[in-house]
C-alpha cells in the first residue's frame, strides 16, 4: 500500500496505478497520468509531484479544469520547480499569503515567478494580521524586504532583522528615515549583527528621531569627522549635541 504523507488524505484511486505512478519513468508518468486523468484527485496528484521523474508535461497534463478546482493543487503546481513558468503564472494570483511567501523565497523556481509572488503579497501586506507579518518578515525574499522595512512594528522590524536575506543596503533606508519611529532604532541598534555596523551606528545617532538614551550609547563608537558632525547639527537635541563636544575635547575616545 502506498503510505499517504502524514496529515493528508488517503488518494482513492486503485493503489496498483499508485504504485505505478510512484516507481514509474518521465515517459511512463505521463502515460499514465493521460490515462487516469479523470480517477486523479489531489492526494494523488501530490504523490505524482514528488516524483523526481516528474517533467513540465506531466505538471501540463494534470493542469485540468476538474484538479484545478482544488486549491492545494493550484498551489502544489505553481510552487513546483519544474511547473512551467506560464501555469504557474496564472496560478499565482489565487495562492494564500502562507503560499506566496514560500514562493518568493524558493530559489529553485524562476526570478520571475518568485517576484510576482512578492507583488502579490506586498499588496495584501495592509490586510494581514500583525503574527503573519512577523511570520513573513521571518522568511521573506529580498523584493518583500523592501517593503516590510517600513513597518512601524518593532516585532516585524526584528524578525527582518534575524532574515538571513537583510543586507545592510535594505536596512540603510529604515535608519536614515525621519519617520522611523524610536523603538524600531533603538532595536537596530541593540541588535549584536546590525547594531555592530558602524555605517548604521552613524546614520541612527544622526537621526533626531532616535531615543536618547540609545544616542548616548553609540555616540563613543564614532569617529571625529562624525562626531564634528552631530555637534554642530541643529536638528540634533542639546544633550546629543552637548555629548559630541565632549567627547571632541577628550582624545583618548578619539577614533580617527
């Protein structure tokens, strides 16, 4: 007997085809996945998906209207490697953000299609809950990013933060912003990788939205040539201001 994969339903098609269509060649699979178009449900189109013979026509010939009409097919098909780009095109408008997200981030589908994914679920960004952000943040490919990094949630900025795709290009912006709120730039700062960059540290003493308390921590980190800089900004408050003199005048936390 054919095992179904834990948490899902049992295909009702006769186990001998099963058998075949697991252990069976490309040339074979799509034989007979002609042949039994009709009996396929979505368990067993699930077990033919993970066949390593599966080819771009077996995925075409299990395209049909009756299979589509089942929502874990329509994403079984468009996240597959080997789908082709067209199906999986018009398939991913319909996908759930959880699907989208996958997509976007799966390095073995075209450049393409993982963009388009990431359209569509920028778009839904607004309407989705603050955990499933934070659960995208997580995961989300570098074009998601961009558009997660103006989040005005510390929770999603840190979960970008511990996103192994962040780079500090992407993160640049977020420090520089005049919107920025305080909490999310005393959170890049406090954080061992990003808050360790010293183009970063600059960029959030020099921002007049950061909290002061984060400001004064950072400030003995910069440079003279920075620290002449925040001393004579005006957008910057007294006691920053005040701070940056200071450490001017005594040379021992001069670092040139």
């Amino acid at each position: 007997m054919v095992e179904p994969v834990q948490g899902e339903a049992p295909s009702e098609l006769d186990p001998s085809i099963l058998h075949r269509m697991r252990d069976a060649g490309s040339e074979e699979l799509l034989a007979l996945v002609r042949e039994h178009a009709g009996l396929l449900d979505p368990p067993a189109v699930r077990l033919v998906l993970r066949s390593s013979f599966v080819t771009a026509e077996v995925i075409e010939a299990l395209a049909q209207p009756r299979l589509l009409s089942f929502y874990e097919v329509r994403r079984d098909l468009a996240l597959h490697p080997r789908a082709p780009q067209v199906l999986a095109q018009q398939l991913v408008p319909g996908l759930y953000w959880r699907d989208l997200a996958a997509l976007g981030g799966d390095t073995r589908v075209h450049p393409r299609l993982r963009r388009m994914a990431d359209q569509y679920l920028a778009m839904r960004l607004p309407e989705l809950a603050l955990g499933e952000k934070i659960s995208i943040a997580r995961r989300a490919g570098a074009g998601l990013l961009a558009q997660l990094r103006n989040d005005p949630s510390p929770r999603v900025i840190g979960a970008l933060l511990d996103n192994p795709r962040m780079t500090e290009d992407i993160l640049a912006p977020v420090v520089h912003g005049a919107a920025t709120p305080g909490p999310v730039l005393a959170l890049i700062a406090a954080d061992r990788r990003w808050g360790a960059r010293y183009g970063l540290q600059v960029a959030i003493c020099r921002n007049p939205g950061t909290p002061l308390a984060t400001g004064l921590k950072l400030l003995p980190l910069l440079r003279k040539t920075e620290l002449k800089a925040i001393a004579a900004d005006p957008r910057l408050s007294g006691a920053v201001r005040q701070r940056a003199r200071l450490l001017l005048g005594d040379s021992a936390c001069e670092r040139v």
